[in-house]
C-alpha cells in the first residue's frame, strides 16, 4: 500500500485538535500554517521573489496554498492538488455590532453561507475571526463561549412541534450576551488582541459552537464537531501533504480556500486567481510551459458529502446509499455540480485500493439538487482534472456535523495515495 491507514483513534484525536483550535477560516489558515511549520515548510511572501523548490506555503487571508515541488521539477512537471476550504457557515458580526433591545445586549450578526439555522439555537457560542488595527496590523482573536441564540419556550408558542420552528433571519438570530446598557463587543475582542475598541479599523468576525469535539456511540464510532464541512478535508490535505514524497514525478499541492460557503468568488476563493497566480509562479514557466503542466495535473477535490439518513431515505438516490464508516465517496453528478468522470472515478478507485480503503459512489435523488464545491471551479477556471471526493456526513451545516471515526483517516489515507501517484 502507498501510505498506511492512520489508527482511526489517534487520527480522530489530532482531527478533534485541528477544528478546536480552528473556529473561523483565519485560524484554520493560522493552525495549517503552524502545523507546517513544524514540518518544515517554509513561508513565503507573495510580494516577495520565489525560490519554490522545495517544501514551501502561503498564506492570503483565510486561504493557504503549499507545495512539495521536487529538486528535478521542471516547467511542465505536472500537479496533484487536494483541494478543499477553510470556511464554514454561520453567522459573521455586522458593523455596529452591539445591540440593546427591551433589557437585553445582543449581537448585530449577518448570516453567513447556508446553516442549518435551528441547530445554532440554545448553544454557547463564540465569537472568532480577525482585527485589523489603525496600523493595519491583523489580530486573530477570539472570546471563548460568550453568545447564544434563546429559543421561544414552547409555552409561548404551544404549536410549535406541530408546524416547526421558522426564524426570520434578522429578527430570530440576534445572540444575546449581557443584560442592561453596558458592555460592547468591539471592546471584548479588542481586549483579547491587547487593544482597545478605538484602535479596531475594521474586523472579519464569525461565530462558532463552542462545544468540543467528541466520541460517542457504540464503541466509541461516532464523532460529532462543529466546522467538519469542510476541516475534515483542510486536515486530511495537511496531513497528507507532510508525507508527500519529496521525488515524486509531479508537484504535490494542498489547496485550502476561504468563501467557498459564499460561492467562491473572492481573492482567496476558487473563483480567484490565488491557485493560478501560486501555481504559475512555483512552474516558472512560460504561460505555454504552464499550460502543458496543467494538461498533465490532476485535482482531487476533497469536500464532505451526505451519508444516508435513516429517518428520510426518501431523499436519497433509491439505488445509492452511502454509509457513514463505510469509507469516503467518491462524488458523481450529471450537471457538473461535481467534477468526477470517468477518468476521476478510476483514479479515485486506485487512490483507495493502494491504499487500501473501502470508497462508496455518492449521486443526488433527481428531486433533490446536490450542492457544489470547489472542483468545478477548479476544472473550469484552470483545465485541470478534476475529481470530488469526501467523508459521509450527517446533518451537514448543522452547528454540530456527525461522521464516522474511521472515515476521516481512510480519506487522509486514499489522498496520500494520490500524492504518492496512484
């Protein structure tokens, strides 16, 4: 096999590690980067001139591109990248964030992506992202729990396990976080950069759950963590990457992209040029050279996918259903909303036999449109092959995702394989 299962405990365990100290995109960026540290990547400066041999990142806001590019690498040494994204959704702090309303202090949040919005209701939030000094100094920060959404009691709403809970997104989803007429969320987070609240010159902040990680189940098989859409694949691309050969026939890249919950079109989403821009400047080609090494690359985009639910398996494809601990899905759809062919499909396959892990097909119920990810964009903007993969999730964009504990390391394990050159 090329590259051995990791142990699905202690895989799971250093996964629990990752998204804990991951609560917005910015520190998922920050925490790749320090784990790459410790490999002994170097960061380099996008302002700066290159020299990319060698085991090198960057970093563009929440977004983080790194390579393993071969002494013998030429201009047309072709790619295998993981692609995936640091995001998730959410809620993110608006301008002027601190409300007063009939006693209460609350949060001025705007809602972010597509969450599962009852399952933010009645948890311990917090609030994580950056700050942005006068100076123009970035400031990662974050409160611990200090948020929570309330739900109506059902004694003021008796028929509400009748018709379900509806929320109006700017009526219903304002946290509160103090009582009376005093305290203010820009002096909170200042404080924990060691500034005060005049001294914040803009921010990019979000929410997270704040309850950890955690095994559950029989024999311990089930896991359950906020943000596994999609820090399940950030992490099995890094982990992957750190093992990847430093002679292979081909540059290994890991690509973590921000805004992918939003649609992508940013400077450090898929719709941008940040992947282009990198993977020009580590070919150092000609725009022809470059064009030859993209003919020749691949891309596995990692992203999670649905496991079938036992309560609505009406909403699944009556012919395909994939099982959480069954291994990860290799991700099909006829409108392009994934990029998997035939040629993605047989890699993948070889992928997981070489290293030795079970894959299951994921496709839509035709009533019932999938989503997308980045490998499309990647697919259409670059010419790369492209293929989609991913852990089985239940309750995906809840505040709380569900996953199998072997599920996480088989993936780790196929896209090592796949930077190995299965």
């Amino acid at each position: 096999m090329d590259g051995a299962v990791p142990a699905p405990a202690d895989h799971i365990a250093d996964l629990a590690d990752f998204i804990t100290a991951s609560p917005s995109s910015y520190h998922a960026a920050a925490e790749v980067a320090r784990r790459l540290d410790l490999a002994g990547f170097t960061r380099l400066d996008e302002a700066a001139g290159w020299e990319s041999t060698g085991r090198c990142y960057v970093v563009r806001d929440g977004a983080v591109v790194a390579w393993v590019r071969p002494a013998t690498a030429g201009p047309i040494t072709p790619f295998r990248i993981i692609g995936a994204h640091t995001d998730s959704p959410g809620f993110k702090l608006k301008p002027r964030p601190t409300l007063t309303a009939h006693g209460w202090l609350q949060a001025g949040v705007e809602v972010y992506g597509g969450p599962l919005l009852n399952s933010w209701l009645d948890r311990e939030l917090e609030l994580a992202g950056r700050l942005v000094d006068r100076d123009g100094r970035e400031h990662l920060v974050r409160t611990g729990p200090f948020l929570r959404i309330p739900q109506l009691a059902i004694h003021l709403d008796r028929s509400v396990n009748d018709k379900g809970v509806t929320l109006d997104q700017q009526r219903h989803t304002a946290p509160v976080f103090g009582v009376g007429d005093h305290g203010d969320i820009l002096e909170r987070l200042a404080a924990g950069a060691g500034l005060v609240a005049e001294d914040v010159a803009g921010y990019d902040v979000l929410t997270a759950d704040t309850q950890e990680p955690r095994r559950f189940g029989l024999d311990d098989s089930l896991f359950a963590a906020g943000r596994m859409d999609n820090l399940v694949s950030v992490h099995a691309g890094v982990v992957a990457l750190v093992d990847a050969p430093d002679d292979a026939a081909h540059v290994s890249v890991l690509a973590a992209f921000d805004h992918e919950e939003l649609g992508s079109e940013s400077r450090s989403g898929a719709s941008g040029p940040l992947l282009d821009g990198v993977l020009t400047r580590v070919s150092g080609g000609t725009a022809e050279e470059v064009r030859r090494a993209y003919a020749g690359s691949w891309c596995v985009s990692a992203d999670t996918g649905h496991g079938i639910h036992p309560n609505y398996p009406e909403r699944h494809d009556p012919a395909n259903h994939p099982v959480l601990g069954a291994g990860p899905l290799l991700k099909i759809n006829a409108k392009q909303r994934y990029a998997t062919d035939a040629h993605g499909a047989a890699l993948w396959a070889r992928a997981c036999e070489r290293a030795g892990v079970p894959w299951q097909e994921f496709v839509s119920n035709n009533a019932v449109p999938c989503g997308s990810t980045i490998g499309p964009l990647t697919a259409t903007r670059l010419g790369i092959r492209t293929v989609d993969v991913g852990v089985p999730l239940l309750s995906m964009h809840s505040a709380r995702e569900l996953a199998h504990v072997n599920d996480p390391a088989a993936l780790t394990a196929a896209v090592r394989a796949f930077l190995a050159g299965a």
